[in-house]
C-alpha cells in the first residue's frame, strides 16, 4: 500500500530529515534481527566508538554525544552491557563527577565476532553508489546539530 498524504510539503529540509529517519528506523530493524549474539545496533554503536577511541574508553557524555541518545539513554544502554562484561565503568580519579566507559576484553572479541556481519549488512542497506558519494553524504550527515 502507497502512502499519500494530503499535505504536500516542498520544504527539502523536512523530506531528508523523514526520508533519514526512516532509514535509520529500517537500519536498527535490520541489524537488531541479524548481528546475532543478542548485540543489537546501539550495542554494536558502543562497542564499534569504544573501539576507535583513544585507549578504548569515552566520557558518557561524548559516547551520548556521538550515538546520539540522551545521557540517560546512554547509562540505560551501558547498564546490561556492564552486566554481561562488555563494557567496564572508571572513573577519573581528579573529578569524581566524571566517569568513563571503557571497552572491555569480551567486547573486543564479540566487536571482532560482528564487525563482518555488520558490514554485510551496511553493505545491503546501502544503495549502490560510489564511494564517494558515499564519504559526501556521511560528512553531511556528521555535520546535522
């Protein structure tokens, strides 16, 4: 079934800022059935940013900042992850009002275990442009406050 609506908008803005919103809600439907292991995609996200940081560990609020979830977003998304062993908590020893999430040794194995399946996947949600286009758009997207 085709959707219509009866308010057409011009306003390019507004139709990216849908057209991104749906893809992120078939992205995360998409990964959240198949990266396997019970990982779903803000996990795989966490794991994926831990990992690119510097010694493998982020402020929550950066890791917030960078996922795009609010801080308590972040700490409810952390909290099942510290349980099982993914991620382990530190806090800064010069400001107690500070913590860090640090990837821990079985998240790097599960990261390893996933990042194939997940780049399989990328690679089937992605429409098939050049990767140029590809860096563009990704540079854009980076850029949205």
């Amino acid at each position: 079934m085709k959707y219509t609506s009866s308010m057409n908008t011009t306003n390019n803005s507004l139709k990216l800022i849908l057209a991104l919103a749906k893809f992120q809600s078939i992205t995360m439907r998409k990964f959240d059935g198949r990266l396997g292991g019970g990982l779903g995609f803000n996990d795989f996200m966490v794991l994926y940013y831990l990992s690119q940081a510097e010694g493998e560990k982020m402020r929550r609020v950066d890791l917030s900042e960078i996922i795009g979830l609010t801080a308590s977003g972040v700490t409810r998304l952390l909290v099942p992850m510290e349980k099982i062993g993914l991620v382990k908590r530190e806090t800064n020893e010069h400001d107690a009002r500070v913590s860090y999430v640090i990837l821990s040794e079985a998240g790097k194995r599960i990261l390893s275990e996933r990042l194939e399946r997940a780049e399989i996947l990328a690679e089937e949600s992605v429409p098939q442009i050049s990767n140029t286009k590809i860096e563009e758009f990704t540079e854009f997207v980076r850029r949205l406050k």
